[in-house]
C-alpha cells in the first residue's frame, strides 16, 4: 500500500491547476474632453481641480472616463467597481458596481458626489476617485480636488457641504 501512496504524492503537484496568468489588461483614467457629450479623452493628473457638474436630478458629479487596453472580446463583461472617499480622512462618499461590457473606449461616467452624506463635505478637498475592473484584476485610481460651478454655486455649496 506504501508505494500506491508514493505514486499518489508524486502526481498531485503534476495535476494542480496552473495559476492564473499575470493581468495584461491596462486601465487609464482621464475625463471626457466634452461634457455636453461624453466624448473625447482628456488626461486628468493628481491633484487637479475639477468642477461639479449637475445632473438631471439636481445633484453634482465628477465625469470620469477610462480607456481598457488588452480586454479581450469586445462584447466581454466584467464588473466595474466604483469609490471615492476623501483623502484626509477616508470617509467614503461614493460606493457603486456595475456590469459593463469592456469596452476599449467606453462612454463617461459620473461619480456622483452630492448630495453628500450628512456632515461630510466634499468641496475644495482632495478625492481619491478609484475603479476596479474584474475580471482583468485592474484597479485604478487619482486624487482630485472638486469645486462647485459658478453659475450654481450658492445650491452647490448648500448641498456639498455636508
């Protein structure tokens, strides 16, 4: 029975699955380089200021945008994560996931920044801004500084404060 035993050890690493190989799939983060349509890709850097943008409902967001290279498939999915939390301190203002289809160029997305959480001011601060993607195990991020446009700034102010 000891040499069955043997032959058994000997084959087990032979037959353990190989691990995963390293992710070449690349993210990038920039914003859109027109707002009024999403389009375009414009570098952002950190530290940067950025100006709010309303939304259709009243509330302000940051546009991001990425770009994926070494995706795979065009109609390929994967989930996208999304956060943003203040740098001094961690608090988080922005937790949300989706499915998306990975894209090498996808449409703009909004982090949205207010309403913030009661207390928590997100104006002229910085913002670690992160997105993670899975599969393809790529997480990306950059710290930026958010300030209410000046034609709404008065509304901003009272709802971005905290």
């Amino acid at each position: 029975m000891r040499p069955l035993f043997t032959l058994v050890i000997l084959l087990t690493p032979a037959c353990a699955p190989a691990p995963p190989p390293a992710s070449s799939v690349s993210l990038t983060l920039g914003a859109p380089a027109s707002n009024s349509d999403g389009s375009g890709f414009a570098p952002l850097h950190d530290g940067e200021d950025v100006t709010l943008v309303a939304g259709a409902q009243g509330g302000f967001h940051v546009w991001l945008k990425y770009h994926l290279d070494g995706a795979g498939p065009a109609d390929a999915e994967g989930e996208l994560s999304r956060t943003a939390h203040r740098l001094s301190d961690g608090a988080l203002v922005l937790r949300t996931q989706n499915v998306v289809t990975l894209d090498p160029d996808p449409p703009a997305i909004r982090m949205f920044m207010c309403p913030s959480p009661i207390g928590l001011s997100i104006l002229d601060v910085p913002i670690v801004y992160e997105l993670a993607l899975d599969p393809g195990g790529v997480h990306q991020s950059i710290t930026l500084v958010p300030h209410c446009p000046v034609e709404q700034g008065d509304f901003c102010r009272e709802i971005c404060s905290g």
